[in-house]
C-alpha cells in the first residue's frame, strides 16, 4: 500500500485538488489563507510562534492594507497550526496588548476571528489567558468574551472552563481542591460572566450549567462577603471616584443577568420586589437571602429543580466549609417543593437531615431543621419519623436562639404526622420554655410557640399534669395579650381552648374565647377573666405583675392589651387579693404609659387609670397623684365606665 506523504512535523498533508489548478505561486496570490497552509504544514512550533508575533505586531501598522493582511494571516495561521503553539499564553497577551490599538474594523474582526480559531482548539489555555490579562474584563477582553460567545463551536463549550475558574477549579481536572483565598481567578471569571451573561446570546451558552452557575455565584457571593468583613476596617472610598464596580456588586449583577439569561423573568422581578438582593448582599441575612431566592425561582418553573437539588448535594461533598454551607443551604431550602420527594429517596434525604440535625454546627442543625420542617408538609410514612423527634426535642430546647425557633416551627409539623397522644409526652419539657417564648419579640416564633404549646397539651401525661398546670396558669395573660396580636392571635385563641380543655374548666360558654363575637377587646378581657382568672385569685397578684410588665414592652399593642386587661380587672384588685403597694405600683406604671408616643397606648392608659382609681382609689396615696390629674379624674369619674366607653 502506498504510504501517504508526511511533513517533517509527522502531520500528512493534505492539498486539495483545485489547489493544483493553478500553477506556480499564483496560487498564493491575493489568498493568504494558502500560504498560512502551504507553510504551516512545515515550520516548526517555534518558527510557528515567531511568525505570529512577527504577524501580530503589523496589527496596528498605519496602513490599513498591511493590518488587515496582517489580521487574515494571523486567523488563518491560528486556524491551521494553532495545536502547535508552545508558547499560547504569549500570543494570547499579544494580541490582547495589541488589539486595543486596532481602529481599523477588519483588522479588528479577523483579530477576533484569529482568537476564535485559536480558542476552538485549545480554549481552556485561551480563557485563563483572558481572565489573568484582565481581571476586571476591561473593553479590550470584553470584545474577545463577545466574539467567542458568538462564535458557534466556542459558545457551547465556554462555561465549563469559567465554572471551573469561578469555582477555583483546574478546568483540566475532575479533582475539587479547597478554595485558595488569594487566587485571581474566581473574581476574574465572575466579571466575564457578568458580561456575558448580559449579552443577547447568552442563553446558548448555557447549555446544561444554570444549575452549577447558581450555585457557585452564590457562593462566591459568600466569599466576597467574608472578604469584605476582613477589609472592612480599611478607610471607605466614594463610590463615585472608584474605577470599577465593587466584587459584591458585580457578582450579584452576574446571579441576576444568570437568572434573566435562563428566562426566568417573572420570578426575578418578584425577587427584586421582595428584597432578595438586597439579603444577600449583607452577612447578616445572606442564608435568608439565599432561601427566598430558592423559594421564588421555581415557583413557576421546575425545569432546572432537579438538577439544582443534585448539584446542591454535591456541594455538601465540597472541601471548603463555606461551600458545604451554601450547598446545605440550598439542600435545605429545595426541599419545600414537593417534587423533589418524586426524584430522590425520602429516607435517603431524612438520613442526610437527621446526621446534619446531630452535629455540633449551628448553622448545620439550623438547615436540618428547616429542610425537614419543609419535607414535613408533605406527604411522608410516620415510622420512618420517629427516629428524628428525640433529636428535634433537644434542639427546641438549644440556647441558640435561631436553633430553637426553627425546631418549635418543625415540631408541629412533626406532630401532624406522629400521633401526639402517643409521642407527645416527649415534648413536655418543652412547655415552660414556649411560655416563655409566648412575649417573644419575633412574631413567627411567638405564633409558633402558642401552636406548639396547644399541641403538646393534649399529650401530658398523668404524673406530669401538676406541674403543667402550673406552666398553663402562667401562660394565661401572655395568651390573653396575644389576643391582640394580629400575627398570633388566632393561635392564641385555640391555645385558650386547649387550657380549658386540659384544666378542665367547665360551665364555659361555648364560645368564650372566640373574640370575634365581642365588641372591643375590653369586653373580650372582661368576659373571658370573669369565668377564669376570678376563680384564681390567690394567683392574681402573680398575674397582675405580668399585666404590668407588658406596659413596658417595646411592641405598642402588647403595652395597649396590658393597660386594658388590667383595668377590665381592676374591680377584683380588693385589699384581701392585691396589696396597697401593688395596686400603687400598678397605677404608677399606668400614669409613666399616659406620654407613650403611640396615641392608641396612651388612650388606653388614661381609661385603665380611671377604671383603677374607680375601684382602688382609695388605697393610693395622695402623695403619688398630681393634683391635675385629682381633679381629672374626678370630673371623669361621673362620667360612663370604662366598658361602656369603650363602645
């Protein structure tokens, strides 16, 4: 067989028949594409990068047909002998040095065009060449982003090496290595992802990788984060006088022009709307940011959640910690969807939940607890949740405050799946400390903590009812003032029947803690203290001094409930149930409420001191009431009762 013949690089040549039409080197006339081939085919690797030196720096000559020559031999010589570089990360430099220089606009396409072609064989080397010339993707590298993201072959296979470069990964490597805090590479490839992203075509260069692109910005937001936390004692510097964009901002706009970019329109503008953005520009509130992100994003379209889940548990796998984080964060939050039990095994994700739920990490427990108070509210088999309660008891009861509040908002999720009657026995410990929780500032822990204590009622057993009937008597006037409170007063009031229930109060109206049925929140107290709290009074005092610790608190309509339910009292405060020093306490802390600056408070204080001094007057010293309010109240005192009033 006859052998085919082989230049001196060891590549056969290969000439086309038209080529020899054409005899004598007129076939090189006005064709420079023939000579890049003719001696391409010949010159060594170093004869290769000096003539495209040699090539690049005629790019800017003065006269336009010496550039534009220079342009065309340029591509076609990158397009023929391009695997044959040495030295890639020269020309690359080179041309980037150069092309800024280029006016002329041919010259500047086939210089672009000569990128391409060299980036179609080895584009790994082109991109990092790219992101290390220009970190902050300057106009001369965003010119060479925008050519390759419009050339066909590059587009398809440019966000592999700028995920990898974004992630501080080797782009040759399947092999993931910890995070070097000092690398140039992830801020660089998230400036030209930024760019490209923004650009008309952007979505064809998606192909697979919006998942693995949301997720490692942002992470990289995180970075940035901590970053700046690092730097933060460094003198500030006026936005306006600096010369780029801050890394925070410029990696966010680079999550948002993802989204948009992937035709998720509707969804990034209720983002916009709901404060997202800014959530996850501040350390404070970047996980919240990240979980509402997660909450919007697939409402309306599940094409990318399963791959998003998978790749958020690939990120539990992760060397670095603050990876690891995101990824549970996500893990955690995706769970809200209830397809995801229809891809992947519940018990597979319970097992995963439940290692995270035991570990000595906050921020872990917190994810666990939340991912499975998500996965509760679906469809589940109760055998396979029993193992988790002991776990999620104990977390409730953690000092970590965000810790406790999302184990008390997971339990009852838990307890609408294990029967309470059976299981709820565990949760009494819990009692005292939901009580507690029943004034806390945060309205959902409140709201949950009513709930939960409700729930966990119905289960105490018989050795520890005593005890918690103690806990319920307590809770009585927290619950009484959340009747006010329009996040948990529905709460509030099932909580109220639950008591009665448990204390088994009897001869109750059947309605009596249903404040809808009442004229004003006055009457609702009135009512609802008559048939219970009256039948307590050697626990009144310790009511009362609950009564008056809410006129000091920072939330306006607790400080408004407590003015109220002490005056639709004050005919019960006789001498043989409150002492004289209480009553004066109690009218002392009445008379600081009449300056609140909320009008409604201030309103309410002046009827409670009228309806107090009505009923106990006599018993307050002269010496602690001014003689304009004296005379005050006894022009009111002639006047209607407060009940009626209050109409």
């Amino acid at each position: 067989m006859e052998k085919k013949r082989r230049n001196k690089k060891g590549n056969i040549v290969k000439w086309y028949r038209e080529d020899f039409f054409i005899p004598g080197p007129s076939i090189f006339y006005n064709n420079l594409s023939k000579v890049a081939k003719a001696f391409g085919e010949h010159l060594s690797t170093n004869q290769v990068t000096d003539l495209s030196l040699k090539t690049i720096s005629s790019l800017t000559h003065e006269d336009k047909a010496i550039s534009q020559a220079a342009g065309v031999l340029l591509s076609s010589f990158l397009e023929e002998c391009g695997m044959d570089l040495e030295d890639l990360p020269i020309i690359v430099k080179e041309i980037y040095s150069h092309l800024m220089n280029v006016n002329d606009p041919v010259t500047k396409e086939e210089t672009l065009k000569a990128v391409c072609s060299l980036a179609s064989k080895r584009l790994n080397g082109v991109v990092d060449v790219l992101l290390e010339c220009s970190v902050e993707c300057d106009d001369t590298v965003a010119e060479i982003w925008k050519a390759l993201v419009a050339d066909p072959y590059c587009s398809i296979k440019l966000m592999r090496p700028l995920l990898k470069r974004l992630q501080d990964e080797d782009p040759l490597s399947e092999v993931t290595y910890r995070r070097h805090s000092k690398s140039i590479m992830p801020m660089a490839a998230t400036n030209a992802l930024c760019l490209i992203l923004s650009l008309p075509d952007a979505a064809d260069t998606l192909q697979n990788k919006f998942s693995h692109l949301l997720i490692a910005l942002v992470t990289q937001i995180y970075f940035v984060l901590g970053t700046g936390r690092r730097s933060s004692k460094r003198p500030s510097v006026p936005t306006d006088t600096l010369p780029h964009p801050s890394p925070l901002s410029t990696t966010l706009q680079a999550l948002k022009n993802l989204i948009a970019c992937a035709g998720y329109i509707k969804e990034y503008n209720i983002m916009g709307m709901q404060g997202c953005w800014e959530m996850l520009s501040t350390p404070e509130n970047y996980f919240e940011g990240i979980f509402k992100l997660v909450r919007i994003l697939f409402v309306f379209s599940k094409y990318h959640l399963k791959m998003t889940f998978k790749q958020a548990n690939a990120y539990l796998r992760r060397p670095d910690a603050k990876e690891r984080a995101v990824g549970m964060a996500f893990f955690a939050e995706l769970l809200s969807y209830s397809e995801i039990s229809l891809f992947f095994v519940k018990q597979d994700i319970l097992e995963v939940l439940r290692e995270w739920m035991v570990q000595p990490n906050p921020l872990m427990q917190v994810f666990s607890i939340r991912g499975l108070g998500h996965l509760l509210q679906h469809p589940l088999e109760d055998e396979i949740l029993e193992p988790l309660l002991p776990p999620l008891i104990s977390c409730a009861s953690d000092p970590d405050w965000n810790i406790g509040k999302e184990s008390i908002k997971t339990l009852q999720h838990m307890f609408q799946h294990l029967d309470v009657n059976e299981f709820g026995y565990m949760g009494t410990g819990l009692i005292p400390r939901l009580v507690m929780h029943f004034s806390d500032d945060d309205h959902e822990l409140r709201a949950a903590s009513v709930a939960l204590f409700a729930i966990l009622l119905k289960g105490v057993d018989e050795n520890s009812r005593n005890s918690v009937a103690e806990d319920v008597l307590r809770g009585f006037v927290p619950l009484l003032i959340l009747l006010a409170d329009p996040w948990s007063k529905e709460a509030a009031r099932k909580a109220l029947f639950s008591c009665a229930d448990f204390m088994k109060w009897v001869d109750l109206p059947q309605n009596l803690f249903n404040y809808e049925i009442y004229e004003n929140l006055y009457v609702t107290y009135l009512n609802i203290c008559k048939y219970i709290v009256w039948n307590y009074k050697s626990k009144f005092p310790e009511m009362l001094a609950q009564m008056v610790d809410y006129l000091r608190s920072r939330n306006a309509s607790f400080r408004e409930a407590g003015a109220i339910l002490i005056a639709s009292n004050a005919q019960i405060m006789k001498s043989n149930v409150v002492s004289t020093e209480q009553v004066e306490n109690v009218f002392l802390a009445l008379r600081e409420l009449q300056g609140d600056c909320d009008a409604a408070v201030a309103n309410a204080a002046v009827e409670s001191i009228e309806e107090v001094f009505r009923h106990c007057g006599q018993r307050i010293s002269p010496q602690i009431v001014p003689s304009q309010l004296m005379l005050l109240l006894k022009n009111n005192m002639a006047k209607r009762p407060f009940e009626t009033s209050k109409n």
